[in-house]
C-alpha cells in the first residue's frame, strides 16, 4: 500500500529509479555512438566518451568516500543534519548511477562491435554494479521490521540488534520526555540499517516525534551540569569511537545516570571512568519542543 511506504523508502525508490534512468541513457548513448560511427572500434570509443572519465572520477570519489565515512563515523557529526542523514543514499545513489550508465554504455557498444574483449568488459562493469547494488542492500538499506515493536511500561529499552543501540535510546528517552515510541519505530523514521544510525538519522527521527535535538561536542563540560537529557556517543569495544548510543539522564528526571540500551543501567561515576574526555552529544531540550508532525 502507498500509505504504508516511509520518506526513507521513497527517497530509495527515487534511487533506483535514478539508476535505471541513467541505464536507459547509457544504452541510448552506446546505440548513437554506433550509428554515428560505424566502422568504431571498442577501444577507440573513450575518443568521443568525453564524460567517461568524469564519470568514472565521481564514482571513484562516491565508492572512496563511503568506504572513509564507515572508517571514520565522526566525520558526518561536522555536516549539516539534513547532509547527513542523506549522505549515504546520496553517495550510493551516485556511484550506482555513473556505473549504470557506463555499463550499459559498454554492454551496447559490445553488442554492435562484436569484440570479444569489449563484451568481457560490459560483462566485468554488469557484475561490478550488481556488487554495489547487493553491498547496499545487505548493509545500508532501512531495516526496521525485525526490531521490537512494544514494550509496555517500560521507559527505558535495550537493543534487539547489534545495529540499533540508537534506536533504543531514542526510543527510551522520548518514553523518558512521555512519549511513545518503539525502537522499531524510531530506527523506521530514522532509516536505521546494519550500520546503525549517525547523528543526522536521529535528529531527524526526533523531530518527526516533535522534539528538538542539536549536535555538541562537550568540550570538558561535566555531565553533571547538564540538566537536559541527551543521547551520548561512546566507543564500543572492538568498533571504534562514536560507535555506541547511550542514554544520559538528568537528576531533573530521575537522575543522575546512563541508560546503556546494551549493558543496561550505568552509575555517573562508573560511566566516567569508562569514558573519559570529550563527548559527542545530541542534546535534547524539552522546554523548547517541536511541533508535532
């Protein structure tokens, strides 16, 4: 059903109709390269390519710059949210594409000059798109329906997944503020995949709830005078920094503490030997809250 289709999945369909356009362009422009030269040799036709190796930069670029952010997630905390959150159905978007068109260019440029080593080429760059369309899909597409979808009475929720330690603390601190949310729910309108959910996803997911959020870095601030909650970014054994989602919460609401959606209830004291110097905070403000959406 149309209704049931989120912003994520239609921004993913867009995606694909996108690559599919650009496939059709690239048949189209392969078919045209032919007939305008007929006696064309496969190995001469980059001569009148001009936009091949352009083309094949920015995928270079795109595929380079997915790999580097999966490397190093605190990079996206210094883009705008909404660069952010679109980033990687932007970059996948883009490399999907470039290699659409240059596919299905090769594979008909192949077809009508009937050289062996050009269809072995149209065949290798076919092959090299369908492995970025299955990586996309297996780690960066929206999963959501496999997560817990009700815990009744319960404010603060643990994670179901190894991904969606995110997802259950925004979950639970918008239970904290009187909301109602599940993870499933919350991961669903932030676009929650096997790679977890940066920084943008969640203040997007959190103003959809109708609750302003914003990026800090604490900058040697103490937890303790923090009166707001917060979702805080932690390293995770074994994945890095800014890999973990916790929840802080406030003596205001019940406080002082740290909900860990993996470990649990952690004491102030026992969080801060854990995790000293500078945090990464989305801090939430509940005197200031968002209209509802």
């Amino acid at each position: 059903m149309l209704a049931s289709v989120t912003m994520t999945d239609s921004q993913l369909l867009l995606a694909t109709f996108l690559c599919v356009s650009l496939l059709l362009c690239g048949w189209i422009r392969g078919i045209r390269l032919t007939r305008a030269y007929p006696n064309l040799l496969f190995d001469q036709a980059h001569r009148h390519l001009p936009e091949g190796i352009p083309l094949l930069l920015l995928m270079l670029i795109s595929v380079l710059t997915l790999i580097f952010g999966y490397r190093s997630p605190s990079l996206s905390w210094f883009l705008p949210v909404s660069v952010d959150r679109a980033a990687i159905l932007f970059l996948w978007s883009t490399s999907a594409g470039m290699l659409s068109y240059l596919g299905a260019c090769t594979a008909s440029l192949a077809l009508f000059t009937h050289r062996e080593q050009a269809k072995l080429l149209s065949l290798a760059l076919i092959c090299t798109l369908l492995a970025i369309n299955s990586i996309y899909l297996r780690f960066y597409r929206p999963r959501y329906r496999e997560l817990l979808n009700s815990e009744p009475g319960q404010i603060f929720l643990p994670q179901s997944s190894a991904y969606s330690c995110a997802a259950a603390a925004g979950a639970s601190l918008t239970r904290l503020l009187g909301g109602s949310c599940t993870e499933r729910e919350f991961a669903r309108l932030a676009g929650t995949s096997m790679q977890g959910t940066n920084p943008g996803q969640s203040i997007f997911a959190f103003r959809q709830l109708g609750i302003k959020a914003k990026k800090e870095l604490s900058s040697g601030l103490s937890l303790e005078s923090m009166e707001d909650p917060a979702i805080l970014l932690v390293a995770f054994p074994g994945m890095g920094p800014d890999s973990h989602a916790v929840v802080w919460v406030p003596e205001s609401l019940g406080g002082p503490f740290v909900h860990d959606p993996y470990a649990g209830r952690q004491e102030l004291t026992t969080f801060q030997t854990k995790h000293p110097g500078k945090l990464r905070i989305l801090r939430i403000r509940p005197q200031e809250l968002a209209p509802s959406t």
